[in-house]
C-alpha cells in the first residue's frame, strides 16, 4: 500500500511500504515543523524596533515615549523586552492600533513596515 506525505493539500513525496523507517521518521517531523513555522507569532513579517525609532520624526519619539509611560505595565514591559514586534504576534494589534490612534494609518503603515523590506 503506498503512503503519500502532503503538505497543504499538495503531493510532496510518495512513501510506501519499502520506504526505509527514517524517510517516515523524517517525513513527520518536516510535517510538524512545518505546522509549527505556519502558526507561530514569532515568525512572518516583522519590524525591528531599532527600524521603528529610525523611521520616527524626533516629534514622533518624543510622542512614543510619552504614550509607553502612560499605557498598561504589560505593553510597556513587552516593549522593553522584544528586539522586534512581529505581525502576528498578539503584542501587534494594539501596538498598531496606538500608532495609528497618533499618527494616522498611512504613518503607522510606513514607520511599522516590515524590516528588510
């Protein structure tokens, strides 16, 4: 009987019976990291915090930095520990969403772009 491994509804390789046991073994664990890389917030796009200061008028920083002294200890702390926010991660909407409450969606889209970019 033949086994065929798929990734996202595609044909990637076919295994069968006469497959040795470390193609299985390998072809399970390329299908659980690839599920895990799919729904982790810590990867996809994201912008480097050093990028966002950059990008940021001195008014702007003068702005944010008041903003963060003023928001919820988590976000404030979150800040402070992250080296880049990530697009997906849950840390994303409301940091965005304070952007855009100052700045206006346009300004938040271009100080908040994906670094590399």
């Amino acid at each position: 009987m033949k086994r065929v491994r798929t990734l996202r509804l595609r044909d990637t390789f076919p295994l069968d019976s006469a497959a040795p046991s470390w193609a299985h073994d390998f072809a399970r664990k390329v299908e659980i990291a690839l599920a895990n890389y799919m729904v982790d917030p810590n990867f996809g796009p994201f912008t480097y915090k050093s990028d966002i200061i950059t990008r940021m008028t001195d008014a702007q920083v003068d702005t944010f930095d008041t903003l963060l002294n003023q928001t919820t200890p988590r976000m404030r702390l979150t800040w402070e520990a992250i080296t880049a926010v990530y697009h997906r991660g849950t840390f994303f909407p409301e940091f965005y969403g304070m952007f855009v409450d100052e700045f206006g969606q346009a300004e938040a889209d271009r100080i908040l772009a994906t670094s590399g970019a």
